[in-house]
C-alpha cells in the first residue's frame, strides 16, 4: 500500500503539477511562519533574542507540522485504512514539484528561443531572486539551470529522502523546513538574526540530498546517452562554489 501511494503520488505529480487554486499545506505553512513571526517581533527586539526567536519558530512550526500530518493521517486511517491510503497519497502529492518546476523552466524557454527577451526576463523574475530586467540569453540560460538544479534538491530528491526515513509526516515537515528557509533564511537586515537558526537548519536537511542529486544528476545524464562521467566530475570540482 504505501509504495503504491508514493508511486501514485509521484504520477499525479508527473500528470497535474501544482494547481494554483487548490489547497495546498505549503501555503498554510507559509500562514502560520507569518503569524509565529509576528508574534515574535511583538516581543523580542534585540539581535540575540531575535535568534532565540527564530530557534522557537523553527521548532513551533517544525514539530507542528510533522504532528499535525501524523494526527491527519493516523485519524484517518483509523476510519478506514483507504482513507488513510488517500491522505498519503495527497500529502506526498503536495509535497512533490517536479511538474511545476519543469513548467517554470520551460515557461522561460519558449519565449527565449522565439526571441522574445523581454518576456522570458518576466517569466524568469518569478523563479530566481536577482534582477533579470538586463540579462542576455546566456546569463537567462544560466539562471535557468541553477534555479533547476537547486529546486530539483528542494522540491523533489530532499522530499523523497525524508519520504523513505520517517514517511509522509517527515516529508512535510521537511517541507517546513524548506518553506521556512525560503520566507526568512536571508542575510539582510531584517532576516538576518530571527532567519539564522532556518537558515543553518535547512543547510543541515539538505546537505544528504543535495549530495544524492549530484550523482543521481550524473546517472539521468548517462541514461540521456549524455557526459555523466563529466557531470560527475563537474559536481566534485565544484562543490565549494555553491
């Protein structure tokens, strides 16, 4: 039962992606960092205690999520055990994006191979961080590719990692981990020290993942009849760049 869910999972994935307008956990995850971290800015203004604060973010959102995904899905296969096979299914589902990033990609592609500057720097400003109003073809190429490579980790190898340890729980609240990385884990000033323990704390989840995937990426690039002894190489020489 629960290789059939993950596989049925990892094919609606593969299938529909991520509507935008069904409910999805990392968007009520993403609610609930928000509502932790104003109450915590309510009370604590200095550097070390902003620390302290994020510590206890990190740990209320974590461990809630994780408990709330195992209660959901133990509740609901005490009511019946295809109930609960369904919660499975629909939990890995949400936390898989490999549909999603593919489409991302490919949404910068087109207009890039059509010629259209203009609207594949657009389509690329919603995927990746910096300012892409002046890049040229190579720079968006690149762009792509890093932001590819990186969500490939975040959004399909980490959660399939987590997945096969501790199940559908461990998986979202990997994506907590993720989700709160994404929403605080910066070095600017206003992140900087509530952001700090997420930050550290998704380096640590991701650092087995982020190693599988480079030799998972050189094992799909040998079955592409591409370089994968040169990808792999790549990955090795490059590891401290990142």
């Amino acid at each position: 039962m629960t290789i059939l869910a993950w596989c049925v999972a990892w094919l609606l994935d593969f299938i529909i992606g991520d509507p935008q307008n069904w409910p999805h956990p990392v968007r009520w995850i993403g609610n609930l960092i928000s509502a932790v971290q104003r109450v915590i800015r309510r009370y604590c203004h200095s550097g070390r205690a902003l620390r302290i604060g994020g510590a206890v973010m990190w740990i209320v959102v974590v461990g809630l999520t994780w408990a709330v995904s195992w209660g959901v899905l133990a509740l609901a296969e005490s009511i019946h055990p295809w109930l609960g096979w369904v919660v499975e299914v629909w939990m890995i589902f949400t936390v898989l994006a490999g549909r999603c990033l593919a489409k991302a990609a490919q949404d910068v592609e087109r207009p890039l191979r059509a010629g259209d500057l203009a609207q594949s720097r657009e389509k690329l400003s919603w995927i990746v961080g910096r300012d892409t109003s002046q890049l040229q073809p190579q720079q968006i190429n690149r762009a792509v590719v890093e932001t590819v490579a990186e969500n490939t980790v975040d959004g399909i190898i980490a959660p399939l990692f987590f997945l096969l340890l501790g199940g559908a729980p461990l998986a979202m609240a990997y994506k907590a981990v993720n989700t709160l990385d994404s929403m605080v884990g910066y070095k600017h000033e206003k992140y900087r020290a509530i952001g700090m323990v997420s930050a550290r704390l998704d380096d640590v989840a991701n650092f087995i993942p982020a190693r599988l995937s480079w030799l998972l990426l050189g094992v799909a690039a040998f079955l592409c009849r591409k370089d994968g002894s040169r990808a792999l190489q790549i990955g090795w020489r490059d590891r401290y760049n990142h």
